[in-house]
C-alpha cells in the first residue's frame, strides 16, 4: 500500500471533523480507544496512491511498554492499522471526483486553492496531497 490513502467507504466526510481522519498518510493513528477505532477504521476501504482499493481488516496496538505506559501523552500511542487488497483499482479521474466532492463541502480559507490543485492533479499521489 502507497500511502497517502483516503476513505472511500464513507461517502460524505464530516466538514466539521478533522480531514486527516479520511486520509492516512501512514498506517497510524494515535487512540487507544477501540470504539474510535470502530467507527473511523475497522472495514474501511481506503484508496491508495496508486489507485488500488484497501481494507482496514484488524489493528495492531504497539507493542512497546513505553508506548503503553505513557498512552495518555498525544501521539506516544500509535495503533498499526493492518489492510488487505481487495483487488478493486479506482482511476485518478474517478478519485478526483470523490475527492473534490468531500473537500466542497469545507469552508476555510484554503477551500478554492485546495480544490485547483486537485483539478490540476497528474496523478492520484497528487490529489490525496501527496
């Protein structure tokens, strides 16, 4: 899987929610709790950079005592999201569609910039910001 990765299970991202929950930039994310895990990752599809369609199938909570002793610290506690290949493949215009549709619906002061730059995308990397 090439990351970055963005969420192609649900269909109409959240504006009020932070974009970095629809698109990874890793196989990470910083909770341990597993109801955050359930609804934002577990059975999630997410296309990746090349164009190949993944889904979240399990997790991996970190294996260091460290990580877990100090989990209450931002960012000390990182969860391995594990994909499978679902042997699905999404085309970069295809992916530009789904993704310019999500970022319309966000008021910021980087909307139109954001959504020109998606525009003029050569290449799916490229739209997911990559």
């Amino acid at each position: 899987m090439k990351f970055p990765a963005a969420n192609i299970s649900l269909k109409d991202w959240n504006p009020n929610e932070d974009y970095l929950l629809y698109i990874l930039m890793d196989p990470y994310y910083c909770r341990s709790d597993n109801e955050f895990y359930r609804t934002y990752y577990h059975n999630q599809k997410y296309v990746d950079s090349n164009g190949e369609v993944y889904k979240v199938i399990d997790k991996k909570p970190p294996k260091s005592l460290l990580r877990n002793i100090f989990r209450f610290l931002p960012g000390v506690y990182k969860v391995e999201l594990i994909f499978s290949n679902t042997g699905e493949k999404m085309g970069l215009v295809e992916v530009k569609e789904f993704i310019l549709k999500q970022v319309k619906k966000i008021d910021c002061e980087y909307t139109s910039e954001w959504i020109d730059n998606i525009k003029k995308a050569q290449s799916i990397q490229e739209v997911l910001g990559g």
